[in-house]
C-alpha cells in the first residue's frame, strides 16, 4: 500500500466504525426489539451513504491509487484488467478510469446487497434455532458485523493478491459459483434446521470456555463463582461471524468477476455488508413472501460464475452485467410479488 492508499483507507474504515458506534451508543443502547419503522430510516440511510460513496468515486475515484501520469493510469487499469478502452489523452482516460470505478462499485454493491438477503434467512434460522428474544438481536448483529469488516478484509485482500500472482484462481472462483449456484437451485425448497447441540462452532467453544447454557441476558460473559462464563448468545455470535465467513466464500469472488481492484470489492463489500442489519429487521417477516428470490439468486450466482470462466474469451462489460444482475433481481421479487403463495 502506498500513503494515499493507507490514508484513505484509514478513514475510510474510520468512518465505518464510527457510524457503526453512533448506531449502537446512541440510537440502540437500550436491548429492546427493532421496530419495522427503524428499520426502514436506518435502511434508507445505509443506502443513501453507499450511494453517496458512489458518487464520491464518480467524482474523485482516481485518488484511490493516484496514478501521477499515462503510464501509471495505464499500468493500474491493466493490473486490475478493468474493461476501459485505453487511449493517450490522460485527462481524458482519468475520467473514464473514474466512472468505471463508480461502475465497477455500485455493480458489486447490488450484488452483494442481493446475496445478503439470503444470508438474512440463515441468521433468521440461527436466532430461531437458539431461542434468541428479539431484543437482542441487535446487539449480536452489530458485532457480527464488526467482526465480518475485519474477516472480510483479510479475505479479499488476501484473494487479490492471489489472483495477481496466480491467474486461474478466477476459474477457481467461477467454478465455486457456478456449483453453489446450482446447489441453491436444487435445495431452494428444502427446510435447514441447526442442530445447536452438536454443531462444530458450539462443540469447539465448549471445549474452550465454560458455558452457562441458562444464562438468558445481554451479556456475552458472565461471572460466577469467580469463574468467567460465555453465554449462549455469545456462541450464536460466533456461529454467525463463522456463517458469514462461509457466505463470504460466495459472495467475494462475485464481486471479482465485477472489479479486481480489492479497494473496490472492499468498499462495495462493507457498505453492503453494514446495510444488513437494518435489512434484516426490515425483511425478517417478508422473506417468505419473496418465494422466487432464491431461484434468482441461483441465477445470478450462476451466471457471475460463467462470466468468470469465459473471462478470457469473452468479456461482458460491466454496464451489462449490471443491467443482468438488476435484471435478474427485479424479473424475481416481481414474479414473487405476482404469486405470493407458491411455493417454487
């Protein structure tokens, strides 16, 4: 990383905390349930942010890594093989190279808002499953989601700099797509349970810590006896922050097969990835009236999947990808809308 590079990504990730702290130490520091009207305010905010990034890229996308000249814009568009067709005017390749960003951010950014709607149902089956009061539920999402920014940033740098040195990891990641996206298809009607008994993060955390299983408040540790305790809603923490880093398997090298710049994959990723909480309580008791979504998921997953298989023989541009992602989104919340009581 380069000084630009650390600064803005810095603040960026400053301001992120920062927001995430004015949530929870102000607007949410009482443990008490999320009404459907919060939940839609702090929605629209979310958005309006992610959407505001969007413009600030438009506007000032070539700071991210501030090429001083042709040679530099150049060097980093083929680095990152970003679909922009080179010309020698530099002022005049800087403002494309900006746009394409802005492309590039906003395309992963509905992507990976769509898929964490599918995330919603497991967290959904993971606080039912554990017998979690829904007052609570804002408290374990806000530090999932803290912990996901971390793991989310150690994943998809750690993916960049693979697919810069090794170039078939993109075969790799379109080939997982595809098979997850297929796999969705195939079990969309089948009913998940959690056995909360036996499953690996509740086994493990066992054999660590003691847990006080009766334990029904909004602490994570407790202390008893002078011995410390982890509660039962501290292991549904860590069963989502180990979901999400499942989900992150499919979700991150989607947003690869959009942008090979990691800042962008990064910045589109986390404002996604924050919106989800709101969303969560937004949705909670929509989600089986979306009955289609999940096959327009498999879609999708299926078609980003393809797109990075062919990526060497055949490039589809980001603007048509985005307009298939929207495509493919609207043709099956709409189809759900239409049908709400079949069960696809």
């Amino acid at each position: 990383m380069h000084l630009h590079e650390i600064l803005i990504f810095g603040g960026f990730l400053l301001f992120i905390i920062f927001m995430l702290f004015i949530d929870i130490g102000i607007f949410n520091k009482e443990a008490k349930e999320v009404s459907f009207k919060s939940a839609l305010y702090w929605t629209i905010g979310w958005v309006s942010l992610s959407l505001i990034f969007w413009g600030i890229i438009y506007l000032f996308g070539n700071k991210i890594h501030d090429p001083q000249n042709l040679g530099e814009l150049i060097a980093l568009i083929e680095k990152y093989k970003h679909s922009i067709i080179i010309t020698d005017n530099f002022d005049e390749l800087i403002v494309i190279y900006k746009h394409n960003l802005a492309l590039e951010y906003i395309t992963g950014y509905l992507i990976e808002y769509a898929l964490s709607v599918d995330n919603i149902f497991v967290i959904l089956m993971i606080f039912y499953s554990f017998g979690i009061e829904k007052k609570y539920y804002h408290k374990v999402l806000f530090w999932g989601i803290l912990g996901a920014i971390i793991m989310r940033f150690l994943f998809i740098f750690v993916s960049a700099a693979l697919i810069q040195q090794f170039a078939w990891v993109l075969y790799l990641f379109g080939g997982l797509l595809v098979f997850t996206g297929t796999k969705m298809f195939i079990d969309r009607n089948k009913k998940e349970t959690i056995d909360t008994g036996n499953h690996k993060i509740v086994v493990f955390a066992s054999k660590l810590f003691k847990v006080d299983k009766k334990y029904n408040g909004s602490s994570f540790f407790i202390k008893k006896d002078g011995r410390t305790y982890i509660t039962t809603l501290f292991i549904v923490l860590l069963v989502i922050e180990f979901t999400d880093v499942i989900f992150a398997v499919d979700s991150v090298p989607a947003i690869f097969s959009i942008t090979q710049d990691p800042y962008i994959v990064y910045f589109s990723n986390i404002f996604a990835i924050i919106g989800l909480r709101s969303l969560f309580f937004l949705v909670e008791n929509l989600v089986e009236k979306f009955s289609y979504l999940k096959i327009g998921l498999s879609v999708l997953l299926v078609f980003i999947g393809v797109k990075m298989l062919i990526h060497d023989y055949y490039q589809i541009a980001t603007m048509h990808s985005l307009v298939i992602v929207l495509g493919i989104l609207v043709i099956s919340i709409v189809i759900s809308l239409l049908f709400p009581k079949r069960q696809y």
